[in-house]
C-alpha cells in the first residue's frame, strides 16, 4: 500500500484539564483489540461541549469517524481545513516507517489529544481506539499507545444465500467490523438456497434464482432431507447494482475491502435453475428449499457454463474492485460428470484422469480468466484437490491441513478452521439457545486460536496472511441474531488477527470485555452475554507481565 504522509491529530477541548468535572471518574482504558503498548499515566482529559476537527481532505474519513462520534456524546463538531483555535482536531504530515500501513500512535495527556498515523488507513484504526478510550462522561484517560496488526488479512465473513439481511444491515455490520479493526468483509453471495447478486446480463438469476419455493424447518441436512418439513413460504430477494455499489463505497470510507463470492463449480442450484442448459442434465431444477450439499452442479464439460461464469464475473469486477474474487470450490460432488457425456469429452481431450482433476481443471481456467483482467481468486481448501491453481490463495476450513499443504507450495493461505472460526456452532451448552448448525465454538476457544501452524518454516509461514470468522446463516433468520453469534466471539477473533501474540492473555481480555460491553451496549448490538460468568472470577490483576 502506498505510504501517504500523515499527521499529528490534536484535540484541546473547550473545558481544559485543570477544571475536573464535578464528579471525578476512572474511564476504562480496556481497548479491543488489544494495541502494541499501551502506556496508562496519572489523570484524565475532559471534553467540553464544543470540537473544531482540522482536517485536510485525505484524512475525511477518520475525520467524518471522529465527527459522528462525537455526535453521539451530544459534542458538537465544526469541520475546518484550518484553524488555531484551542478545542482543535488538527493533522499535519507524520511518516513513521515502523508503524507499516495501518498502524498509528495516539497520546493523551494535559496538553490534549494527538493520534498519529502514515496513512488514513492507521489515522481511522487510531480513532477508532480513541472512541473507546472516550468513557460515558466524555472523559479520556492520560495514555500512550503505539499500535500496528499483526496481520494484514482480518476478516469477517456474512452468508446472504440462506437468509438475507437488507443494505443497512450489511453497513452496520460494516460499522461494527471495522471498529473492531477488521479490514476485510467476505460476503457470500450466491448458493444453492439463493443467488443475491443482480446481474443484468443475465436477468433471470434475479427473476428466479434469487427466490426459492419454501424453507425447511428445523435442522436438516443432506442426509436427512428426505425426511423434512417445510413452512410454505416463498423466500428470497437480491441486492441490485445500484445497492452494491453503494456498499462498497460504505466500505471503502471504513477502509474496509468487500469480497465478494460466487459459488462454482458447486453450491450451484439457484442458477441451475435460472439457467438449467448449464447444468449436466439440463433439469429441470428447484432453487434449494434445505440445508447441505446437492449433486447438481455446473456443467464442466459445456463451454456455456464458461460463457456464463465469465460474463457474471464480468459484472461482478466491475462492482468490485477487490483484487480478491472468491470462487468457492467447496463441496462439489461429482455424480453428475462422472455420468456426463460433456465431461466425459472435456476429461478425454485434456488428458484428465478423474474427475477431481476435472475440477482443477475449471478452477484454473476461471483463474486464468480473472487473472487476465487483473484480479486473484480465492477458494476454499478444496481447489487442492486435482491440483492448485498457480497463483490461487487458499482460505482454509475443513482444519488446517488445507493451508498448511498450501503454504508448503508457496501459496498464500487465510486460515479459517471451522473448530475455532465457524461462528454458526453455538457458543454455550444451555439448551436455551436459539437453533444453530451443531458444534461448540464458545469465546475461550475462538481466543485460543493461533493462525501459523508450528508445522511451517518462517519462510513458509510468510504465506499465512491472517484468519477470518464465517457465518453460516442457514438457522440465523434475523439481523439481531446474527450480531448474537457474533459479538463477543468476533471481539476475541480481533484480538487473534490484530493484537501481538505473546502479549495475549484470555483472563486480561475478559477484564477488557467487562468495559467493552458497555460499548457495545451502547451501539445497541444484541450480543451474547455468557462470558460475563467468567468475567466475574477473574482476579483484579490477571494482566500477563
């Protein structure tokens, strides 16, 4: 990323220093994620009622950030490019080579705030630190913090296939990750339950496969569909170009990076219904109504299947500017080529031995297609299987043996193993807790984990750009729920992806929670509560020395 030249932002405050407030406060210094170093000193700043924010136009958005929190603390803001006044939010240039591209330094002490950053990547992380620094009484504790991620790669992922959320949920979702300084947000857009993404060339995907018949009710999963029960309703919606367009600019201001997927060669029931010359048999097919795997597939012995893949993706580029397109890749059963006379042929003519290395084989054809129009792709561990695309990254869930194969081949690889970042499984073992998919990932556990594998060298280890969180919405219906299965656990998850790793310790991270929670109160999040239990047992001074 190119460095841009930052500044110090100070702020001095209409009430100054030394005129305490009636009533004398400790405000929390418990930040999430934890930072590099933080310094605690004696005393505190007061905010007055009043902030001048000076501000050159590359620093908008920590400006506009700081601005709109301010705003909720009942503080106004006046937005200038200059000024001398006392109750100032000033920048001036700040390079600071050690800091890399996202870090940031912030001060507080009597002559008030200063937050310092080389690019407004680290400029919007320091403010973003900053409004948890700022306590209910609008009181800011004496603190030096230098700051930086451990790994470039911090992300969160959200399913909209099996149920959808609307634009403002995806930007409040946005809001809330990049608080905690993710920067990346996987949206998964198209599956067998429903394809959300409009795609013009192709009208029908929005007409057809963006809705199915009826949704099962209860746990089911391959295996058990046979069996199920249904609710009778019809399902569905999509995002339109305008909608996404939109969210990605949202996103952007967050310097958060979307990326976008689109399912193949599986996961492809929605389109095949839509469009069922694309498939093996030709259906006719029925946009998925339950949960699991289902052997239809695109076809990849028919060149139309090709013709199709690119001119979505054509549409999705230029919706995107990710470099990143993920491709999914996942869970492709392969009954219906091992019977297809089209794939059959393909297998023949390029000398394909089975039909894994079919699936290779279409794999890297689409990487070859998105690497000529300059992107890279994504796919889940198993585009392994046959043979890797050359330049393909690898996100790694079935465990971690995926990215490790990867990472031994000099591929990059994020690590997202499903027994500690698979948000869907429940967190507590109370048999009051709403429908989820099965599993246990309580907060401990998602803390505990360490995304470089002991098993690769340190030049191997290079390749593991960072971890991300999914969620699976198969049995979460509602926006509400969704932020219960992710706060706090995407908190602990923050501290995994941001925070050094020898200075994490889980005892000091539920001290933190105990403060953060009133953040989170306070943005009106409906999160989980059940690590408040544990909260209460830990000692007053568990922090690791």
């Amino acid at each position: 990323m190119k460095k841009v030249l930052y500044s110090l932002l100070i702020i001095g405050m209409l009430a100054a220093c030394s005129q305490p407030p009636a009533e004398d406060h400790d405000p929390s210094i418990g930040v999430i994620p934890q930072p590099v170093s933080l310094r605690p000193e004696s005393g505190h700043l007061h905010l007055g009622t009043t902030v001048t924010v000076v501000a050159p136009q590359a620093a908008h958005t920590a400006a506009r950030s700081l601005e709109d929190f301010f705003t909720t603390r009942k503080i106004t803001t006046t937005m200038l490019t200059e000024s001398n006044a006392p109750d100032r939010v000033a920048l001036q240039l700040a390079p600071n080579d050690s800091l890399g591209a996202e870090g940031y330094t912030l001060t507080v002490d009597k002559n008030g705030i200063a937050v310092s950053a080389p690019t407004p990547a680290g400029l919007f992380y320091g403010v973003q630190t900053l409004q948890q620094l700022v306590s209910e009484f609008n009181e800011v504790p004496f603190v030096t913090i230098t700051d930086y991620p451990r790994f470039a790669y911090r992300g969160l992922h959200l399913d909209v296939c099996r149920h959808m959320f609307p634009p403002e949920f995806i930007k409040r979702y946005i809001d809330l990750l990049a608080y905690h300084k993710y920067n990346r947000f996987h949206w998964h857009l198209t599956d067998d339950q429903g394809w959300r993404i409009e795609i013009k060339k192709y009208p029908k995907l929005q007409e057809v496969a963006a809705f199915r018949n009826e949704t099962v009710i209860g746990h089911a999963s391959t295996s058990t569909r046979d069996k199920a029960t249904y609710d009778g309703k019809r399902y569905g919606g999509f995002y339109t170009q305008d909608e996404i367009k939109e969210i990605v600019k949202y996103a952007a201001d967050r310097h958060v990076t979307i990326i976008p997927e689109i399912e193949m060669p599986g996961h492809a029931l929605a389109a095949l219904t839509a469009y069922p010359a694309i498939g093996c048999t030709g259906g006719p097919y029925q946009t998925g109504r339950t949960w699991g795997v289902f052997d239809d597939v695109y076809c990849a012995g028919k060149e139309e299947t090709f013709a199709f893949q690119e001119g979505v993706l054509d549409e999705v580029m230029e919706l995107f500017p990710s470099q990143y397109i993920h491709i999914g890749g996942d869970e492709c059963p392969k009954t219906k080529w091992e019977k297809c006379p089209h794939c059959k042929k393909r297998m023949k003519e390029n000398n394909l031995k089975d039909t894994h290395a079919l699936q290779s084989y279409f794999i890297q054809r689409i990487e070859k297609y998105l690497n000529s129009k300059g992107r890279s792709i994504i796919g889940w561990d198993e585009i392994l299987e046959g043979g890797l695309a050359p330049n393909a990254t690898v996100m790694s869930w079935r465990g971690e043996e995926g990215g490790i194969a990867a990472a031994k081949e000099n591929h990059d690889v994020i690590m997202t193993p499903v027994g500690w970042c698979y948000f869907d499984y429940y967190q507590d073992t109370a048999k009051t807790e709403p429908l989820a998919i099965g599993g246990f990932v309580p907060v401990s556990k998602v803390y505990s984990y360490e995304p470089v594998p002991p098993q690769l060298t340190p030049e191997q280890a290079k390749h593991i750009l960072g971890a991300q969180a999914n969620l699976w919405t198969e049995y979460i219906t509602s926006s509400d729920y969704v932020e219960y299965m992710m706060y706090p656990r995407a908190c602990a998850m923050a501290e995994v992806v941001w925070s050094p790793k020898e200075s994490r310790n889980y005892n000091d991270f539920l001290q933190r929670m105990d403060a953060h929670f009133k953040r989170l109160d306070s943005r009106k999040v409906n999160s989980a509560k059940h690590i408040q239990k544990d909260i209460e047992k830990v000692p007053a001074d568990t922090k690791k020395k």
